[in-house]
C-alpha cells in the first residue's frame, strides 16, 4: 500500500490489528529510506496499533521538502528458534 503525503513526519499504524491471523512486520519505504518495524502479534491489543522500532519508540518516515511517497508492506514474521516478542514502549523514569 502507497500513500502520496505533503512534506512531514508520519508515525504509521495498522488500523484493525485484529484482523491479523499470525505475527507480521512491517516494511516502511520514503525514497531510499527503509524502516523495519519490530513484529506485531494478533491479539495483543485491540483496535490500531503503530509500527514499532527495535528500541520500542514509534517509526516515524519522514518525508523531503516538496513531499512524496510512503510505501508500506506488511509481510509475515520470521519464525526461528527464539520466538518474537512484541516491543512495547517502556514508561519515561523520573528525573531526580
């Protein structure tokens, strides 16, 4: 899926996570920028869900001056002998 979007930066997300029927990642293309998302598992959550990076903060594509293209691609997770878990973003600790 493609979308056409004015300069920027995106945080992109699936919007019915409960749809998916196995664990999928995402690949997000700007130009020659590629963003791989960590894996999102079915039924861990309800309702949209953002692609995550491996340091559990939100993927943002950003998009050149004059605007252009986001590509997404939703393909199934790699199984292997370590199974994936999903990333969750951890909560900011307090500065003292």
């Amino acid at each position: 899926m493609a979308f056409a979007v004015g300069p920027g930066r995106y945080a992109v997300a699936i919007w019915n996570i409960q749809s998916l029927d196995r664990s999928a990642v995402a690949r997000i293309e700007v130009g020659r920028t590629v963003l791989t998302s960590a894996p999102i598992v079915p039924g861990q959550g309800r309702g949209r869900a953002y692609f995550m990076g491996p340091d559990g903060r939100r993927l943002v594509a950003v998009v050149p001056h004059g605007g252009g293209r986001i590509r997404v691609t939703l393909t199934e997770a790699a199984s292997g002998p370590r199974p994936w878990t999903p990333v969750v973003p951890r909560p900011r600790e307090g500065r003292s």
